[in-house]
C-alpha cells in the first residue's frame, strides 16, 4: 500500500491538479475579499457624501434663509425688475450645491384660495397659474382629510386652514426635479404657487398671472394693470401709498388691505446638492408671524 502512495506522489498529473484546486481556492477567497472590500469602499464613499449633503444642506439653509431677502433685493436691481427667486451655485468639499431662494409671499397660496373660493376651484386655479408655462404639471389635488386647525400645537397662528402641504398634494409628480423647468433648475410651476404664508400676496414682487388670480373677485384687470404701473413708478410704494394710488371704493379697498402686502415674512430655500451618481433634493420653509416673530418652518427631503 506504501508503494501505491508513492506511486501517486510522484504522479506529476496528481501534484497538477493539487495545485489547480489550491489556485481555485485562492482565487475564490481573493475574489471575496475584494469584494468585501470593494463593498466597504462603496459605503465609505457613500457615508462620506451623506456627511457632505448633511452638514452642507444645514450650512446653506441656515444662511440662506437670513440672507433671503438680500438675495432676492439684489438679482432685482441686477435684472433691473421684480424676482419672486434667486439662484446661487455654490461648492463645498468638492460638492456642487445648487441653491434656489423664493419669496413665498411673491406667490398664490392654494390654501387661501380654497378658503376664499371654494376648494373645488382650486385645480381650475392652478392651471390657470400655469399657464404659459412649457414645463406645466398636471394638477391633482389632494386635499387634507383634516386640516391643521389655526391654533393646533405646533403650527402657526394663522386663520388659513392648511388643506395643502406640499407640492406633492397639488400635482400628479414622482420626483421633484419636475418642478423645474427640464434640463435647469429654473423654478416651473413653484414659481407662482405656494402652500405657505399668510396668503397676502407681495405686490412688490408678485408675477401679474399670480397678481390676477389671488385677487380674482375682489380687484378687476383694470385694477391690477395700476397695481403693475404703480409697482413700475415707485419699487419700494408702500401699501398705504398703493391703496391711495388706486382709489378704490370702501368695499374693494378693504378687500385689497388684506390680500395686499409690501413686506414678505416667508422665505424658502431649495438646496439641489450633486453628487458623483446622483442628486439630493431639500426644500426647507420657514415662516414669521406676529411681532414677537414666532416662527414656522417646514422640511421636505428627497
């Protein structure tokens, strides 16, 4: 039997197939560790832009958010008329943050009028806001089952009920880039349409389609083509001032002091943050009301 053994032993095909099985087996554990460190090489690379969208997206809401009006002042003297938003292109890290600044009070606010007009009228509403447009969405509204009540815990003092929340219960959409315009980050339909503030428009800013339909049954065409002239004249015309120039009756004039402002106390700040495979999208509302400037802020991530 000892014989037999060596026999094999000395077979060169034996000792070849031997050292075929080993390479196998090497290979195969090789082939796992690289893997395996491939795999944690993916997720540190992930984790590491998680930690840059993090802390980039606090940094740029943060201040973006204090600087709103600024941001918004200054694009208006540079195109040399009214911005309802201003965009920045911004790099932190190596990472490329897009960041677009609005004036929600520059915008109609859906849920002031289902309030005013009736909730069924806010799908007619919002196309006709849309109109013109090229990047247009088909609007589906999705009301609230039940809406914030003004005074309910942690929310804003506000008579508005809040039907509305979000973009996402007013048009028929599966990602938030639709609400650009394609291929941009120029803002589409958000542009003029807005589910936060008071409701008072910004006559100082308002697009004159946003301007009509807010206050469509209250002011006529003629009306806001002197809004629009007035706003030409004077740039910073305050409300008072606005109200004289139109010389409105007792009735309209009292409906025009409440859909009408001067000011805006609502900003939001989308922040588009571009990584190696793919996008990160924060919208991030905040909201001051009252003289002690209590505050509201609403937070949207995809």
């Amino acid at each position: 039997m000892n014989e037999t053994m060596r026999r094999r032993n000395n077979n060169p095909g034996f000792v070849l197939l031997m050292a075929l099985a080993i390479l196998a087996i090497a290979g195969t554990i090789l082939a796992t560790t690289s893997r395996r460190c491939c795999g944690r090489a993916l997720d540190a690379s992930a984790a590491r832009q998680a930690l840059q969208v993090r802390w980039g997206t606090l940094s740029l809401q943060a201040t973006c958010l204090a600087a709103a009006e600024d941001l918004l002042t200054r694009d208006s003297v540079k195109q040399e008329h009214p911005v309802v938003w201003a965009g920045r292109q911004i790099v932190l890290g190596g990472m490329t943050f897009h960041v677009v600044v609005s004036d929600e009070q520059a915008k109609a606010n859906v849920n002031l009028i289902a309030k005013s007009r009736g909730n069924t009228t806010v799908a007619s509403s919002l196309s006709a806001l849309q109109s013109g447009l090229s990047d247009a969405l088909h609007v589906v509204p999705r009301p609230q089952e039940q809406p914030a009540e003004p005074n309910a815990p942690g929310k804003i003092s506000t008579d508005i009920p809040m039907l509305y929340g979000s973009y996402e219960q007013l048009f028929d959409m599966t990602h938030p880039s639709q609400l650009f315009a394609r291929q941009t980050l120029r803002p589409a339909a958000i542009e003029r349409v807005t589910c936060w503030g008071s409701g008072q428009i910004n006559f100082r800013r308002a697009d004159p389609a946003v301007l009509r339909e807010v206050l469509l049954g209250a002011l006529d065409d003629s009306d806001v083509g002197k809004i629009l002239t007035f706003r030409q004249k004077q740039p910073d015309g305050t409300r008072g001032e606005l109200l004289m120039y139109l010389n409105l009756q007792s009735g309209k004039s009292l409906k025009a002091s409440d859909l009408l402002t001067d000011t805006s106390a609502c900003h939001s700040v989308w922040i588009i943050a571009e990584g190696s495979t793919r996008k990160w999208y924060r919208l991030y509302v905040q909201q001051f009301v009252g003289a002690e400037s209590s505050s509201g802020q609403w937070v949207f991530q995809w």
